[in-house]
C-alpha cells in the first residue's frame, strides 16, 4: 500500500505516477473524499470536547446542589451525535482503505514505457543457444515415454496438473536440492519451511487480496484458509507486526514449497504441457532489508537465480519489465527467461521485484534504525530461484540427443545416484 500522506500533500505527483501504469485515479472522487473525512473527523473531535466539557459540569453542579438533569440530557444527546459522527468517519475511512487497497505500487523511475510483454526491455544474454543435427522436441514429446504423464493427473485431479515417475521425478528433485544447496551455502540464505496454507492476512500483506482472489485456491474453512500462490506470501509475513532488530538485518530466506495458482486468466494460454499449471513446486528467494540497501539487494538476488542457470548451462536472458507488465506490488521487475529449444523461444523461468516499502506498509513490517531509535517500514525483495518445474523443462530440451534421451547437466549428477542418461 503506498503513503496516504502523500495523497495528502501532492495529489498531482500521485496521478503522474498512477498514469506511467495507465490507472485510472479519479482525482476529483478522492479529494471529494477526503474532504468529507476531514469535516467530519473535526465534527468528531468537537462533539468528544463538548462531550467532555459538558460532563465536567456535572459533576460542578452537583457539588452546587443544583439540577443536573438537563446536563444529563445534553450529554446523552451529545454522545447520540457523536456515535452518528464515529459511524460516518469509520464508514468513509473504510471506503479511502479500499479505494488505497486497489492502488499498485509506484513504478521505479527507471521502468520503461510499455503495454505488454512486447514492450520489455533486454538487459542482456548469457550462454549459448544449443545446435542439434536434428529437430528439437519439446518436454512434452520427450517425456512421454519417461515417466510424464497428464491423463493419469487428469484422471487424479483435472487438467493442468502433471504426474512424474522414476528418473524423471528424481531429476527435479535433483534440481531442487541444487538450487536449495546453492542457496544457503553460497549466497547466504537461511533455509525456511513454512505452511502451505495461509490465512487473508497474510494474502493482503503481500498484496494477493484483496484485488487477486480469483486467482487463489481457498480452502473450505472458517477462518477461511487458501493454498499458497508461491513461497513468498507465507516467507515475507514471518516479518508481519513485527520490529526487526537492527542486527539482523539483511534476513535471507530461501524456500522451497508447492505452488497453486487457479489461472483464472489463463484460458487458452500455455495448454501444452508443463509450462502453466494448477501445481508446481519452486525455490523462493526473499530478502527484508532496509530503504538505502534495497536497490542493491534486489540486484544482489537475481544474480543469486541467475547463477542457477549458469550452474546447469542454460541459456537464458534477462528482461526489464514495461509499465503495463510489471506486477501490482512491485516498483520494478527483472524477468529472467530461459532458452526452451522445443518452443524456439525464451520463456520466463523467474521474476525477481523489488516492492520498496508497499508490503511492509501493508504488514507493518519495520525495523528500529540505530542512527534514529525509531521504527522504520523495510523494504521486501524477492524473486523465484528458481522455478523448479520449468527448470526441469529446460534442462530436458537442452540436453536432449537424437533418439529423444535426456543427459544429466554435469552439476545434477551427484544428487542422480549415478543416473547420467535418462533413456
């Protein structure tokens, strides 16, 4: 959530800002709002005066000897007026939390112009394109016969989810391992296992509620509870409500957890395979840090995922994200998209965003500054690192021969209990 102080004090600002992401801020309807919870938050504060002097006189008159009832009825009928105003104020504060709830994060000066994805801007490559003597299959083709399988997932749970067996399995797992090995011992993470469910709370800290509930799972209970999108909404609310000590900061978290996205608008996107589904298992990174080492820190991480894909010789490249693609929350996005030869293209395999304070706002997250004493709202970064199941993709088109085997990248093989073909 951003400010509310500075849709007090420049309201311009806030509509040039808002337009860069092509939102349509109604200006007028907010300080139409504003103005009135103005007015009647002084008609509240009068009214408690009032109230409170008028009670003081009670208790001076009846010291008197004199006739305190109409003094009863002023303040009975004072405290009936403000009860009326205390309902008017919390109703329109309630209707400025939902107008501020609807409202994306501010982009960072540096996020190009743009609609779509068609307008990213490329940061940069790395590795080079595979050159096979024959034509290229996708996962789908090579998997077939290795123990990937989607009509016995079907049959299980519906389409969009996926079943695998035998080395297949064992080689995201084998990814995974990699990616949480790298994690903790070279880069300084702290290995964190979280739950799978969460409650709105949580959802609405990160930023998923209440705007995004179509694209949720949630659970049949009371409180109600949903499955996670991605590791980063139950990781990045361990800091909800809470004053980090100065000492440990930076937190480093790094987690690895099932995923559940409805895809709600997702229709006809993706049907192919594994790219888009219901379930999918990721590494999470997500960095609490403070306002001057947060610009660093996102940096920092995505070369951390970037690293992952250096590590298995992937192909992949780097993208700046537009305006009109850059998530709600986030001020500023890198995708990293890795080379599918099955597809031809590169597709995303992580997005790494730096929020600035917009969550911390949202979950009261702070930290106590040494230089002040007082508390101040961190900064959330965060980004997969990678996601497991179109690693797993990846890896498989890459290193496909021509009868359609799978080779083990070089640092996968000793987490394959010796498997370095998969036939």
């Amino acid at each position: 959530m951003l400010d509310p102080q500075l849709f007090r004090s420049d309201l311009n600002e806030v509509k040039i800002q808002l337009d860069r992401r092509s939102y349509d801020f109604d200006t007028a309807a907010y300080e139409a709002l504003e103005s009135k919870r103005k007015a009647v938050q002084i008609k509240t504060q009068d009214l408690q005066n009032e109230r409170n002097k008028s009670s003081k006189s009670i208790g001076q008159a009846k010291a008197k000897g004199e006739n305190i009832q109409p003094l009863l009825d002023q303040v009975q009928h004072l405290g009936n007026q403000l009860k009326e105003a205390e309902t008017e104020l919390s109703q329109i504060q309630q209707k400025m939390t939902e107008l501020m709830e609807a409202i994306p994060n501010f982009l960072d000066e540096v996020v190009p112009a743009g609609k779509d994805e068609d307008d990213n801007v490329e940061i940069s490559r790395w590795g080079d394109l595979p050159e096979f003597s024959f034509e290229a299959k996708d996962h789908v083709d090579l998997g077939e016969s290795k123990g990937l399988n989607f009509e016995v997932a079907a049959k299980i749970a519906s389409a969009r989810f996926a079943v695998l067996q035998g080395p297949l399995a064992r080689l995201q797992r084998a990814i995974i391992q990699l990616m949480m090995d790298t994690h903790t011992l070279e880069h300084g993470y702290s290995e964190t296992y979280v739950p799978f469910l969460v409650n709105a709370d949580s959802l609405y800290g990160t930023g998923q509620l209440p705007k995004f509930e179509s694209d949720l799972f949630k659970a049949n209970n009371d409180p109600a509870l949903y499955l996670i999108p991605t590791a980063e909404v139950p990781v990045t609310n361990i800091v909800r409500d809470v004053i980090v000590d100065a000492k440990e900061m930076p937190l480093k978290f790094v987690c690895h957890t099932p995923c559940f996205r409805s895809e709600a608008g997702a229709y006809g996107r993706d049907v192919r395979g594994m790219i888009r589904q219901h379930q999918f298992e990721k590494v999470e990174l997500v960095q609490i840090v403070s306002e001057k080492k947060s610009v660093k820190a996102h940096e920092e991480l995505t070369n951390h995922a970037e690293n992952i894909l250096k590590k298995l010789n992937l192909p992949y490249r780097k993208v700046l994200l537009c305006a009109g693609d850059t998530g709600f929350s986030s001020s500023k996005t890198y995708d990293l998209e890795v080379w599918l030869p099955g597809q031809g293209k590169y597709r995303e395999i992580s997005s790494c965003s730096h929020f600035k304070d917009f969550q911390a706002r949202r979950m009261q997250a702070r930290w106590r500054n040494p230089e002040t004493g007082k508390p101040e709202l961190v900064h959330t970064v965060n980004g997969s690192g990678l996601a497991a199941g179109r690693t797993l993709i990846a890896v498989m088109e890459n290193y496909q021969d021509e009868q359609g085997r799978v080779h083990i990248p070089e640092v996968l093989k000793p987490y394959m209990g010796g498997i370095e073909i998969i036939e």
